[in-house]
C-alpha cells in the first residue's frame, strides 16, 4: 500500500516528468514481485524508478529485483524525496541537447 508521504513524492515525479516532455508510466507486474513502480521514457533513455517515502527502505524482494534488473543491463534509481527527483530530473537532462530539453 502507498503512503500518503509516497503519494506526494510520486505525484511530484509525474509532474516534473511530465514538465520536460518525459513518459512516466506506472508499472505493475501481476506475475512478478519487487518491480520498480514507474517507467521513466525520456529521450535517449529509458529508466525504472522506485518510489519510497521519505527515508523508506526497499523490501528485500525489490533489492533482488533491482538487482537482477541492473545485471540485465537496466538503470534502476531509488526516489524519496522532492530533492531526490529534482536530482533524477537533473540527470535525465544533462546528456540532452538544448533543443530535446525543452517539454514538446
């Protein structure tokens, strides 16, 4: 179950995602257990993110799924907090030319 407190931070990820053009697309495996909560579609990339209330910890199956995940070659990060997405935001834009940067 979301907390509120994890609501807050995933709707803030939304919008941010969404303020630069991003997909952010919620994720759910009904087969699989321990998968990330969103898919971050940007261009040049595509990125798992894990939202957790602030200072929350991944449950021991999400760490073996991220785990198997990066193995495969996946980029997996972990968000709790507004500053956290901010610096995820940050990082999706600094490979990108100033003309993808702006939202379409």
């Amino acid at each position: 179950m979301t907390s509120p407190r994890e609501r807050v931070i995933e709707g803030y990820l939304l919008a941010q995602c969404r303020a630069h053009g991003f997909l952010c697309l919620k994720f759910v495996s009904p087969a699989r257990g321990g998968v990330p909560d969103r898919i971050v579609v940007a261009p040049r990339t595509t990125v798992f993110v894990e939202v957790k209330r602030p200072g929350g910890q991944l449950r021991k199956l999400q760490q073996l799924m991220h785990a198997k995940l990066r193995r495969h070659g996946a980029e997996v990060h972990v968000i709790d907090d507004k500053p956290s997405v901010d610096a995820f935001i940050a990082h999706l834009l600094k490979d990108l030319p100033d003309r993808e940067r702006a939202a379409p």
